[in-house]
C-alpha cells in the first residue's frame, strides 16, 4: 500500500519539481536572451545614420556576440559560459514515452546565438528595420511573426522585382523594354535616395508619377495599349503602398527564438531557420518534468522560448557638450519656428556682437556657453558673445518663449563660422549615434504640468527632431 502510494505521489511530486526547477530555468533562458536581443536592436539602431544598412546590422551581430562572451574574445574560450540558456543532449529511452534516457551536457553548455543579418528585411529575420506604430495598442506577435504595432517600408529590391516580374509576365519586346528599363532605373535611383534619407517619399513618388505618366502618353502609340494599361495599373498599386505610409517612429526589432526538436536541431519551423535570414536553437530540454505526467508529446518538443526587442528612435531630450571626436551641442541656440520653417539649403545668420543672431531682420537665435543641454532648460543664463562653432554636424538647441525661455528639442545642422555670423544647413531627421538621449530629461524636474505639457508637445512636432533610440518593447 506504502509503495503504491508513493508511486502515486512521485509523479505529483515531479510535477511540482518540474514547475520550479523547468520554469524558473525556461523564465532565466528568457532572461538571457531578451539581453541579447536588447543591447542589439540599441545598438542597430544607434548606428543607422552612422553607416550603412549592412554595416549596422553587422554592429548589432557582433554586438550580441560580445553580450554572451566573457572576455571580448570569441578566439580564447569563454570560463564563465555566459549564453542564451543551457545546452542538454537526449540519448536513449525506452518505449513511446522515452523512459530511462540519458541527459549530458554538452560543449558548450549554453546556447550562443548566431543572429541572421537578414538584408532582405522580411518580417520573420532576425533583425527587421521597421516602423514603430505608437497609437496602435495590440503588441502580440503572431505565429507567422508579424505584428499590428510595426509596419515595414517597401524595399528597392522588392519594387525592382515587381516590376521586372510584371515585364516578364507581359512578354515585353525588348525596344520597348530597354526604354521602360531606362525610367525604372531612374525611379530605382530616386527610391534609392528615399531609403538614404530614411524614407522621404517625395522624390520616389514624383519619379513613379512621372513614369506612369510617360506609360500613359505612349499608350497605344509606342506601347500597345493592352501593356500600357497593365503597367499603370502596377504602378498605381506602388504608388498607393508608398503614398500610404503610416505616421510611427524609425525602429530596429531583434529577435532570438528557441524552437528547434532538442532531439534533433535539424527539425525547426519553416520560419525560424532561413540561412541569412532567421536563426533558432533547440527548445529547452524538460529535466524533472520528464517523469511527470506532462503529455509525451510535450516532454518531446521540450519548451519553446523566445524573446523580441524593439528599439525606437524618439526625439532627443538630452544632448551633451563636445568632446574630442564626439559630436555634441552647438555654441548657439534657435527659436522653435525658425526652425521649423527652414529647408535644407544653406542660411546664413547674422551675429551683433551680443551674440544675438538674426535672418532677414528678425532675430532668430542667440550665442550660448558650450554645455550640456535639456529639454525644460532656460538657456537665456547662459548667453554669451559670438562664439563661433568649429564646423561640420552638430546638435543645436530648439528654443520657445513659453513661461520664459525653454529648450524644447534638438536638430542637427552642418554649421561653420563667420566673421559677423554662422553658415548653416539644416541635415535631414538623424539619430544620433552618442551623446544624446530620449529618456526622461532632467531639466522637466519641478515644472508645472501646463508646462510640461507645452514643452512635451513642442518636442513632439518638432520638424526634423535629432532623435536618439530607446526601448520601446
């Protein structure tokens, strides 16, 4: 009877063993790769007006790989072990329920990712360069791994491809392909400058609209009318998809997944291991859950965990002073509507010897100390003489007449110094790769909430804020 109620019991004791011991290691594997996943989509992020697509992404790569090594050095063995959960091997077993395997651990011990650089940004990859929608409230992400709080701008790739496929399918002579191939390649060029810039449509909208444009002139003369209208017709449909671009924030999501069979790596969903695209490790190995009554087929796949980043790039709040090699704030300040009404053209301002700074007869501007500066803050204190900026890009301060003087945001110019005065062009939406920041700005610290909300919604609509990345999911 003892023995019978001892083998009743164990397997309610194993049960309880395998919801501390499994779980807490399944919640500490998570752990581990939701740091991975963190410091990379920060770091991608921080780097994509630095350098190019490929290179950002190899900095998030190589960045993960440092966040599981213990030494920053992937050549000399790593003591600690430090990896994105453990290592356990299955061997053996007796009938369909597996009895009386065998668990070793490997080497390594721990699972070290090998994150995908994923070029062709498809949804499922590694890392996705996508756009952060902020009013949209449902953050789940689905099994085929797309989201209702992201949205991905088209590619030059996949337009390129659309329309060479298009061409293909329409049997296209060559004379009249040559000559559509030579406006593609010029639409090809200005959505190459889009992708540059960010995503500034207004160049790639006006070269699509003056292709289709082309089409129709040409219809029934130089190209058969039949073509001619299937051709509009794609073109229309790019034209809608890019023209309908939602508002949302510039944003690298980075993920790792553990869902391979921990028997046999080889079997992993169809997504979740495409070479150069999405990487997986195998699920973690159930241990003490193995002799509960977990269902066979459970204890089998084991437990799958993954683990996703968002990083964000929200207008600055904070940017420091120069330092030797490192970009910071300039030794002037601009007032808020100025600002926003400048294009990307070279100004010139005038400078009294005050240091107040002036655009066409109105005063747009004045000299301040090198410093370190906040939203929130009053530069008015620290005004000085003309002080005149050492060149190339910099960060300069947003200033609005609100209660007093306040800095409300940041942009980035390219400015160089006058006699009398300060040359200065106005860069497109940056990120800035350091000395900036989008967490919570100490000069907000004991404002009145009508305030706060004034600066807030300054910094908000702001045209063409620096902007720095923060984590957003």
């Amino acid at each position: 009877m003892i023995q019978m109620l001892f083998a009743m019991f164990a397997f309610v004791f194993l049960g309880l063993a395998a919801l501390v011991v499994d779980s807490g290691s399944a919640r500490l594997t998570r752990l581990q790769m939701q740091n991975g996943v963190e410091a990379a989509a920060m770091e991608g992020l921080r780097q994509a007006d630095a350098v190019s697509d490929l290179d950002r992404r190899l900095a998030a790569q190589e960045f993960m790989r440092w966040v599981y090594d213990d030494d920053f050095d992937p050549a000399s063995g790593d003591e600690w072990q430090h990896g994105a959960g453990p290592l356990h091997e299955l061997s053996g077993g007796v009938t369909g329920a597996n009895a009386l395997q065998t668990i070793r651990t490997p080497a390594p011990r721990v699972y070290i990712p090998d994150l995908q650089l994923n070029l062709e940004n498809r949804i499922h990859g590694d890392m996705v360069a996508v756009r952060y929608l902020l009013d949209v409230l449902d953050h789940h992400e689905y099994s085929d791994y797309t989201r209702p709080d992201v949205w991905i701008p088209p590619t030059l790739e996949g337009l390129v491809d659309a329309m060479e496929e298009a061409l293909a399918q329409l049997h296209v002579p060559p004379g009249i392909a040559n000559v559509l191939a030579g406006r593609v390649a010029l639409a090809v060029a200005r959505l190459a400058e889009y992708e540059a810039q960010g995503g500034n449509l207004g160049t790639t909208l006006a070269a699509l609209q003056s292709l289709r444009n082309f089409i129709e002139a040409q219809s029934g003369k130089f190209i058969p009318e039949p073509l001619a209208t299937a051709l509009i017709a794609l073109l229309n449909q790019i034209i809608a998809l890019l023209s309908e671009e939602p508002e949302g924030l510039p944003a690298l999501l980075v993920r790792l997944r553990r869902t391979a069979d921990p028997t046999d790596p080889s079997l992993v969903p169809p997504l979740d291991d495409q070479a150069g695209i999405s990487s997986a490790g195998p699920a973690l190995t159930y241990l003490l859950g193995r002799g509960s009554l977990i269902d066979n087929s459970r204890r089998r796949d084991g437990i799958v965990v993954r683990a996703t980043a968002i990083a964000a790039a929200r207008p600055a709040t904070t940017v420091g002073r120069p330092l030797a090699g490192v970009r910071g704030s300039t030794p002037f300040v601009l007032e808020y509507d100025f600002w926003n009404s400048l294009g990307y053209g070279a100004v010139v301002l005038d400078a009294d010897p005050a240091g107040n700074l002036t655009f066409g007869g109105a005063t747009v501007g004045f000299c301040v100390a090198r410093r370190a500066w906040s939203i929130g803050n009053d530069p008015s204190g620290a005004a000085v003489g003309l002080t005149a900026p050492g060149g190339g890009e910099v960060f300069v301060p947003i200033y609005d007449e609100l209660d007093v003087t306040r800095i409300v945001g940041f942009g980035t110019v390219e400015a160089t110094g006058l006699p009398d005065g300060i040359q200065m062009t106005r860069l497109f939406r940056s990120i800035a790769p350091v000395n900036a920041s989008a967490t919570v700005a100490p000069g907000l610290a004991g404002l009145p909430n009508n305030l706060l909300r004034a600066i807030l919604g300054r910094n908000r609509a702001l045209a063409e804020p620096l902007r720095a990345p923060v984590l957003v999911r």
